[in-house]
C-alpha cells in the first residue's frame, strides 16, 4: 500500500539547542595555549606539584625553602624543581640573605582557574 497520490511533505527544521553551555567562554590562543600547556607541565611532575602546593598553601602567602624542602628529595632536586616552576611562571622568588623566599603568581592561579573552570 503506497501514498504516492497525496503532497509531498517537507521536513521542517527544527532549531538546534546545544545540550551543554560551552566549557570556555573563549578558546585559547596559540600564546595562551602554550603558556598554558607549560604551566601543566611544569605541574605534571608530583615533586613539582607537591612544592607548588606547599608554598600555596603557606601561612603568609610564601615559603622559604628550608620549610618546604622535605618532599623525599635531596636538596638540589628540589632547588631544580623549584626553578622548574619559576621558569613555568608559576613562582616567583625573593633572596632574603641566604634563604629563597618563594610565592605563588597570583595571575597564575586565576589563570588556571579560568581554563579549567567549565560553564561558570
């Protein structure tokens, strides 16, 4: 049984609403990303993260490095660890004497708050 004889019917479109807001409020660009992709690098080591945590988490906003070098690694590795940081843009330090005063760039953490925030 076929319904050859009647009118044609033609689809209509139906407008298309997004199952999920976007996960950004804007993409990245080439510059952004790149900082971005070191700044996550530099925090993928757990040594790295570890350090960048302690000095975050800090009383006072920094960290001398005779309190935060107790990480299970001897102290050149840490001191590497540190600049490693410091090159990503994630610390910055001060020279008090003989001690190195670290503190988390605050631009960073709103940063990276920004690119892992989803749908704020």
């Amino acid at each position: 049984m076929s319904n050859s004889g009647g009118p044609a019917r033609t689809p209509v479109a139906e407008p298309v609403v997004p199952c999920c807001p976007p996960l950004s409020r804007r993409a990245l660009t080439a510059e952004g990303a790149g900082r971005t992709a070191a700044m996550f690098k530099a925090l993928g080591d757990p040594v790295r993260l570890r350090l960048f945590s302690l000095v975050a988490s800090h009383p006072g906003g920094e960290a001398c490095v005779c309190d935060i070098s107790d990480v299970g690694v001897s102290q050149p590795t840490v001191s590497h660890h540190l600049k490693k940081l410091r090159e990503a843009g994630l610390l910055t330090s001060e020279r008090r004497g003989t001690w190195v005063y670290y503190r988390v760039e605050p631009s960073v953490l709103a940063a990276l708050a920004g690119v892992l925030a989803a749908g704020d």
